[in-house]
C-alpha cells in the first residue's frame, strides 16, 4: 500500500514524522529528538511543494520549513516577531496554497502563500463571523472545511469556494463526537484523524454527503501523550471531482451485474483503501488530484435502444451523443452536472464501448473481454479517465500500447494485477477485476503531477554520481522518488500495490515529447533495467561530445531501494 506522512510535534521540541497508508497503517519513518524543533510553535499545517507552515502564538512569529527528500525539516523563509496576530488558535491550509486563520473571538483571515512564501491577506472575517468554541479546524477534501468544539462535540462541515466564501453544509449537533480530541487533521481520500492526549485515537471517514462514520480505533495508549499538534504534510489536493452517471437501455433484459454501491466504493471517497480511482489518481498525481468528493448518479432509465449507438473510434459523434444522453437523464431527474465540465464518466447497461477523452468525458460498462476481465477494472478505467486529463497512450520504441509498465499502455493484460478487493472470477476461473500498473514518471511530469521535490536532478557535469531511489509511488519512504538526467526519467518500481503484476522490480527509463511517453531501452536490450544493466546516449571512449551513461549498481527489493551511478557530460 502506497502511503502519505503525518508529522507528530511536542512542546519539548520533539517530533516523528509518520507514514500512513490507505489501510490506515501507521509506521514510524523518521523520530526527531527534544530540541529538534522550537518549542514555542502552537499551530502547524502543510503547504504545496513539500513545505510546511509553523506558527507561535505568544509572538507571532513564523516559518515555513521544507521537508526534504529523507524526512529531514530545514528553514526556508522566518517570518519574525509580530508578522502575525497572536490570537490565533487554529491555522489550516486550504487547497490553492491558502491558509485559514482563526481566533476566539469568531473573527479570521484567509491568506495566500506563492511559491517565494510570500504571505499575504486574501479576505477577513471580522468578529462574529465565526462561532466562539471551535477548537479544532481541518480542510476535508473537495474544499470543505470541519469545524470541531471539544466542550461539546459539535462540529459543522463548511464549504468554501474559490471566491473565500464560507457557508455552512452540514451541522454535527453536540454530542455527534467524542470531547476529548485535542488535535483533528484531515488525511488523504475523505479520511480524518482525531487525537486524544490520553494516547487513544480514530480515524473516521467523510464522504462527499458529509456523512461520518468511524474506521479504525486506536487504544488509548497507542500514541505518545504529549503531542502539541499533529499535521498531515499534504496539502488539500486540488478538488476533481467526477460524475459517473449510471444508465440503462430501454432494451435492457437483465440488471446490472452490480449493485449502485460498488460504483459508489470504486469512484468515491466511499472506497478509499480498496485500490478504487480516488486511490489511484491520489497515489498516481503525487497527491494533486483528490477525487474523493465524486458522486454517482443513477441508475436511470433512457429511452434509446443499445442499438441507437453508433458511436467509434471512427464516429466521435457518436460517442458525444451517448454522454449526452447521459447528461439529459441526470438533468431529468433534477440533478446539475455543469460543475463537473468533462469529468463525466458514463456506465451504461448493457455495456456499449470504452472510452475517454478530453472535453468528452468518459464511458465503460461491464463488458468482458476474451480473457474474461471487466471493463469496469481500474486498469482500464484509469486508462480511460487519464484521457480525461489529456494523457496520451504511452508508447515502446515510438509505438503505442508497448509500454507494458504504464497504465497508458496496458492493452492485453499486460502487466495487470488481479484485483485484491474485488476478486470475483469468471467462469475459467480468470479474474473479472484487474488493477494497474501504475503511471509512470514522464506522463506525471507531463501533468505536473510528479513532484519535483522528490526528483534528483543531475547537474550539466556528473562522474560516477551514486544516487538512491525509492519506488515510484512511495511517497510515505524518505528519499527520492525519480532522477531526471537531461530529457530522461529514471525511476524504480517494485511489485507492490498497483505493479503487483510486474516481472521483477526494476528500474525504468523513460523520455516525453508531443505529449507521449516512450520507454527507452537498455544497452542489452531491456526495457526494464535490472542490476547491472546500463543505459547509454553517446560515445563513452570519445573525450568529448554529450554523454549519458547511467547503470544500475543494485537492486534491493526488500528495503525498496534501487542505486544507481550517473555519468552525464555535456
């Protein structure tokens, strides 16, 4: 399981830093000694980029830290002495690098920070504006916000827009929570994490109605006992939130093959944890993309017969005209999918066609193909909901469907891992549901969605440079996650998670232009890379002219580590 980093404080200046996966598994990852930090910070929260914001409460002071590749905290930008007011309790960053501060008094601010943590005032609140007993604000996913008072274990969820309007959604009388929760911090995929002082704590859930429902319980005793503040070093991903309407010919004869909720766990926030697309496009983007907030409308009846669509590859119309039939029912039943431009993804029964595409939307069904898997897998899915947001298929040798290591690419099984939730068979015994492989690190630089603080960069001159790298998609391990050596992406993938199905871990290396992928190859001829294996663009004899030389010193699959040596000359 794929994972993200929570970061544990303590008025003693201590700290741990904390992976946590979509199981919601906690591990240790990196412990940081009293003294490690001030011990005067009352509120932290995590900004883009891999930064993190401190805040004092008795001086107004500031920081923003960078958390670097290996866990390790360094100043970037002191903000001194009464830059901020002192009479903030609670400090939570919203999506687009936007902070929310608020007081007692029910006044607040909302301010931006840039790239150059530049801070400035967005929009205030004045006094009153909010109420006075709130003690714990976190940004839930979809920009919601869920305001908690511990006196009373009310809470409400607000929404705010990108406008910095703040309205009410939904109200938690007292009593809907426990009241002795002294730290709330939202985690990835609609998942919220509540801390007690006595060690205990639980995480809960909250789906894109608001509604709330408790996961995994943790003991009192289970954490240390002084924690000050518990931050989730992610930032509020950008909200992406899909449609996925459910429709049915008139010449329908049999149901569904699936009850509407396993749509609701494998699109939405309902899901999260059981490998759905809320998982793979969180883990996919480097945690750009929250789909958690997604809805499933539907079923709904339309009155056009299975053989009124006409729609291809070779007949785009055809394909718009299906979507649109999808639009017109949703809209008959009083439901707006304009919000949602083209992220609609479009189910229809009987299965009809499997696509997707930029301002179009998407379709699939429950369509089997000659090996018996359905097209309503997450490796097909993905493929075609990554259309969507304008990827192209990947490509081996300048051909498409070649990069068997892609999502992109993974036509005819490939390297398709059998689902490990959803594990029907069909009647050979062949497994209906298949999920990945994962993306690989040229298309999520082509979205800026690799993050590039996690990417090792070789300098213009490197001679025999060692360079570690961690899995792909691990963002919860220290180190780097790519190394980009001129126009080449060298990354390392394990058989894990969404590349369960791949051959071996290996190293992979990959170029981007006209906005492909394309797999290049080793010097023996491997697409993947194993120890030993160079990959080489130049003369490596000749004492002058450009030259990439990078080889493979080792390949360590149980500390998921891959080194490397890279030459390059200009």
């Amino acid at each position: 399981m794929m994972s993200d980093r929570i970061l544990f404080y303590g008025a003693s200046g201590r700290g741990v830093v904390e992976s946590i996966s979509v199981d919601n598994t906690l591990r240790d990852e990196r412990v940081i000694p009293a003294g490690g930090f001030a011990s005067d910070w009352t509120q932290i929260t995590a900004l883009s980029g891999n930064r993190v914001f401190f805040y004092g409460k008795s001086t107004g002071r500031g920081v923003v830290c960078s958390l670097k590749a290996d866990h390790g905290i360094g100043d970037v930008k002191v903000f001194p002495q009464g830059s901020f007011a002192t009479d903030w309790t609670q400090v939570t960053a919203l999506s687009g690098d936007r902070i929310l501060f608020y007081a007692p008094s029910g006044r607040g601010v909302i301010c931006s920070v840039d790239a150059a943590n530049v801070i400035k005032d967005v929009k205030v609140f004045p006094q009153g504006s909010f109420a006075t007993d709130w003690t714990q604000i976190t940004a839930l996913s979809g920009d919601r916000i869920l305001f908690y008072g511990k006196s009373t274990g009310r809470g409400v969820v607000c929404s705010v827009d990108s406008s910095n309007a703040i309205k009410d959604v939904t109200v938690f009388p007292a009593g809907s929570f426990a009241t002795d929760w002294t730290q709330v911090t939202a985690l990835q995929g609609g998942r919220v994490f509540f801390y007690a002082p006595s060690g205990r704590g639980v995480i809960c859930s909250v789906d894109a109605d608001n509604k709330i429902k408790d996961g995994p319980v943790f003991p009192a005793g289970s954490f240390a006992t002084d924690w000050r503040e518990v931050a989730f070093l992610q930032p509020p991903g950008k909200p992406s939130s899909w449609a996925v309407v459910l429709i049915q010919f008139s010449d329908a004869t049999t149901p569904p093959s699936y009850p509407r909720e396993r749509f609701k766990e494998l699109f939405t926030g309902a899901g999260v944890g059981k490998f759905n697309m809320v998982d793979n496009f969180w883990e996919m983007s480097h945690g750009k993309l929250d789909l958690s907030v997604s809805r499933v409308f539907g079923w709904y009846p339309i009155p056009q017969k299975t053989s009124d669509y006409t729609g291809s590859g070779a007949n785009p119309a055809g394909r718009q005209d299906l979507i649109t039939w999808a639009r017109k029912a949703a809209s008959n039943a009083g439901e707006d999918l304009s919000p949602y431009a083209d992220r609609v993804f479009v189910i229809t029964h009987p299965p009809t066609d499997l696509f997707g595409g930029v301002g179009l939307g998407g379709v699939s069904g429950d369509g089997r193909d000659d090996r018996g898997m359905s097209s309503l897998s997450p490796a097909l899915v993905g493929q075609e909901m990554g259309h969507v947001y304008a990827l192209d298929h990947s490509r081996a040798g300048g051909i498409e469907y070649r990069d068997g290591w892609d999502v992109m690419s993974n036509r005819g099984f490939y390297y398709m891992a059998p689902h490990p939730v959803y594990t029907e068979l069909d009647g050979d015994g062949q497994p209906i549901w298949r999920m990945g492989p994962g993306l690989n690190a040229a298309n999520m630089q082509g979205r800026s969605w690799l993050d590039t603080s996690r990417v090792w960069q070789a300098g213009a001159t490197e001679s025999d440079k060692v360079v570690d790298l961690r899995p792909l998609h691990s963002r919860g391990l220290a180190g780097y996650l790519c190394a980009r050596v001129g126009p080449y992406f060298f990354e390392f993938r394990v058989k894990e998670s969404w590349d369960a199905e791949i051959p071996q871990p290996c190293v992979l290396v990959h170029e981007f232009n006209g906005n492909q992928s394309d797999l290049l190859l080793a010097t023996n001829g491997h697409q993947d890379l194993r120890t030993g294996d160079e990959f080489l663009r130049g003369n490596p004899a000749s004492a002058t002219g450009t030259l990439v030389r990078v080889k493979v010193l080792s390949i360590d699959a149980s500390s998921r580590t891959a080194r490397l040596s890279v030459t390059r000359r200009p």
